[in-house]
C-alpha cells in the first residue's frame, strides 16, 4: 500500500453532514486516512501515486450490515428457499473443513469488491442452528482470508439454540470425526476468537451473535441463561451483539425478560413489530439491519422509513448472498425503495440521498464505526469508491445521486480503495487473482459436495 494517494478530477459526494458534493475535487489518502477534501489540488511530492477520476463519482465504500458466511458457495442448491436451508444446514455441518471456509470467504471478498462494498458484518455460518464455533478452526480460515483480501469485515459468532442438538463432522482429507455441538463450548471458543483478533488487523473485528427467541422459548431456563451469557460476553469484550431474524414482538420480549438490548446491539430483518418493539429499539439505542431483498421481507415487512421517523438508526443488509441474492447493494438500495413506496403507494418514501445514507454513513452508525468510515471526511479512513457514471444507464450527466440510488449496479465501481489500499482498479484485481480464487472455491464447492453425496448414500442404506 503507497503511504499516498491523490485522487482527482473526480465528482466528490461527500455524505458528510453538510451533504458536501464538489464537482471537479480532490481526495488526498495518507497512511490509510483521508487527509484532504477540495476543490483545489493540495501540494503533493512528485512521485505521489494519482488517479484520475474524470467521468466518475468519488464516493465512501458501501456498508453492508447483515449477510452470511458460507452462503457464497451454496446458491443455486434447491429450487425452493425450503429445499436450499435444508441443503446448506447439512452442508455447513456435516461437509466443510476450514479450507471450504477460507475458499468462501474469498469468494465472498471477491464479489463485495466488485461491487463496491468495502464493509460487511456476516454471521459465521448458516443461521441460530449452524455455527461453526465448535472449535476456532474454520472462524480462523475465514477471518485470515478476509484479510489477504483486503476487505473490511465484522464476523459474528455464538451458540446454537440450545434445542439443536447439533452433530457436526470435523474432516481431515477424507476421514472425519462426529462432535456433538455444546452451547457452552460454542460460548467459549466465540470469547477465545474476540480475544485472539483484538487489535489483530483494524480491518476486522468480531461481534457475538446470538439466535432469537420469542416469548414462549424465553421461559426455558437454557434459554435464558444462553442468552444472558452471550449478552454479558459481548458487554465484558466491548463488541456489537448481532442477532438475525426479529419479528412479532420478540423485541419487546427480549426487552421484558434480559434487558438483551443497547446502543451495541444490531437486530436483523425486524419484521412486523409491535408498537412495543418500536418503542425499545427507541428507548435503548438498538440499531436495525433492513434486508429489502431478503425472505424475511416477504413474510413480512419492516417498518424502516416509520422507524427513521421515530431516530432509530437503520441500514441496509444484503442477506447474501444466497439463497437468491447478491452482494449488490445498489441493488437492495432499489429494492428498499421500491419496497416501501408500495407499501405507502408512494413513490417520495426513501428519496435517493436517503438510499445512499442507508447504506452508507447508516450502516457505519450500525456497526458504531461512524467516526471512523461511511461519509468521506478528513480524518476517516480512506474507504473509497470510484464509480463509471459515462455509461448509458447512468446517462445523462444531471444529479449523481439519483444516478446511483435508481440506476446503478455493483458492475459500475471502477475503483474499490479499503484504508487506503487500492483493492480493484479499472474493474481488476490490483493483489489478487481472480481466476485463481474461482477455481479454489469451485474445488472447495465440489469437495464439499462429494461428501454430502456419500453422505446422503450413507443414509439410505438399509
């Protein structure tokens, strides 16, 4: 990574509190940071790398607060979103070894740079019943691809619901070993994961994730100490609890019985609520994870522009990348929209600026990184996005910001900068091979099926 970085010439949309736009600008990066915004080139030594962003909106990386480990290597497994989470359940637990995890996660890397996304937060594996935190191995091979990637991650681990009973197999080549999956331990090996990576790379921290229950399930005993343990973990070590799949009062219920929820805790889909669920995401700083393009937005609807309203801070998550999803958040940026302004037949909901914040200086509130990424500002880390506005869908050249909230894709980022490294460059690989990350994660795909093919054999032996 250059110590410097000039970026010029291009159109720079700030997303700070003014709403700054400059039209022919400057970026000056330092180290990782931003040292300079204006209108007039700052005076830097000859031998500075630049790059010319005429024709391009310069703009912060994109933020996005909910998608999943694992889910990159599984699309396309089942015609139905039933088939597909049985599918990858046994998968996930009975047909990966840590080099499936990296592969994924470099995959998964992979098409976030492309598209643009410079921060993600992603539950490590495949929902409440499928966490691999048996034991630090596959976490460890995840979190050390991502950062030879380059990108920035917040990985979440936890327990299981108690009520899994969950058998995963630990493979070596083709022999493996059963383990049956303990919460207690899963509580454990998450703490162990948070205290190996703190400080490691300030590209990637970890959060405690922890399944939601509703009412009935928060009088089991288990359940209550289970949650009580991941809440205090999260607390003692300082990081976010992320929990996936809130909908129906199960807020206000977590509320009542643990008092689960404050200005760290990041709660996924929230779908349906009660006037009781809006009033504590409210009342406790609890932050919101909207997926307009995901399952759960289908079933139900969160109420994001009504939540904004009440100053509850929401952002934008993918899902991703799979049953049926990508990492595009322009994509969902139009798909939130669209979402909403049927709902309230509508089409001012969600105006362009407020898609961009959505999912940008939002998802940094989300993730409480907002002093540090999602609007370019002196002092913030240099997370940057170049995008090809000279295209036809982004054509003619009249407010950028309609531009990118209604017509752009993740195919139109140029540039993708993360702490100032320079990830991607004229829709290339500037550190990596992307020829060679496919075919790794078709190898660890194909393995990965081989097993769960022997193993459903296995099963329907007599």
């Amino acid at each position: 990574m250059a110590d410097s970085l000039l970026i010029e010439n291009g159109l720079v949309l700030t997303l700070d509190a003014g709403g700054r736009v400059l039209e022919r600008g400057f970026v000056l990066v330092e180290n990782g940071w931003i040292a300079a915004i204006s209108l007039e080139a700052p005076a830097v030594g000859l031998n500075v790398p630049r790059i010319d962003a005429a024709g391009m909106v310069v703009m912060p990386g994109l933020i996005d607060t909910h998608a999943h480990a694992g889910h990159t290597l599984t699309k396309g497994l089942g015609n139905r979103s039933d088939d597909w989470m049985a599918t990858t359940g046994r998968i996930y637990a009975e047909a990966t070894d840590p080099e499936f995890w990296a592969a994924e996660a470099a995959l998964s890397a992979l098409e976030r740079i492309k598209c643009g996304t410079t921060t993600a937060a992603l539950l490590f594996g495949g929902g409440p019943d499928i966490m691999r935190t048996e034991g630090p191995d596959a976490a460890e091979a995840h979190l050390t691809a991502i950062t030879e990637m380059g990108v920035r991650e917040i990985l979440a681990v936890g327990p299981n619901r108690p009520s899994a009973k969950s058998v995963y197999r630990l493979y070596e080549g083709d022999s493996y070993q059963e383990v049956a999956v303990c919460t207690a331990t899963q509580i454990a090996v998450s703490a162990a994961l948070i205290d190996r990576w703190a400080g490691r790379d300030d590209r990637v921290q970890l959060a405690v994730s922890l399944p939601v229950f509703n009412a009935s399930e928060l009088e089991d005993p288990a359940v209550r100490t289970l949650s009580l343990k991941a809440r205090d973990l999260a607390r003692e070590k300082g990081v976010l609890l992320v929990q996936d799949g809130h909908r129906d009062g199960s807020i206000a219920a977590n509320d009542a019985s643990l008092a689960l929820f404050d200005d760290r805790s990041l709660l996924a889909h929230c779908i349906d609520l009660t006037e009781e669920d809006r009033a504590v995401l409210k009342r406790t700083g609890a932050k919101v994870a909207h997926n307009p393009s995901a399952l759960m937005s289908v079933s139900g609807r969160c109420p994001a522009p009504e939540l904004m309203q009440d100053g509850v801070t929401v952002s934008l998550g993918t899902d991703a990348a799979a049953p049926d999803r990508s990492f595009d958040m322009f994509r969902n940026m139009f798909q939130a929209h669209r979402y909403h302004a049927r709902h309230f037949r509508d089409d001012a909901v969600l105006p362009p600026l407020q898609l961009l914040e959505m999912a940008t200086i939002a998802g940094a509130r989300a993730l409480c990184m907002d002093d540090e990424i999602g609007s370019l500002e002196v002092g913030k880390r240099a997370d940057i996005l170049l995008i090809n506005m000279r295209q036809p869908h982004l054509w003619p050249p009249v407010d950028p910001v309609q531009r990118l909230a209604r017509f752009a894709n993740g195919a139109d980022v140029d540039t993708t900068i993360v702490g100032g490294r320079v990830l991607m460059r004229g829709r290339k690989l500037v550190d990596a091979d992307e020829g060679a990350i496919l075919d790794r994660a078709e190898k660890a795909f194909r393995r990965a099926m081989a097993r769960q093919t022997r193993l459903t054999a296995e099963r329907r032996m007599p």
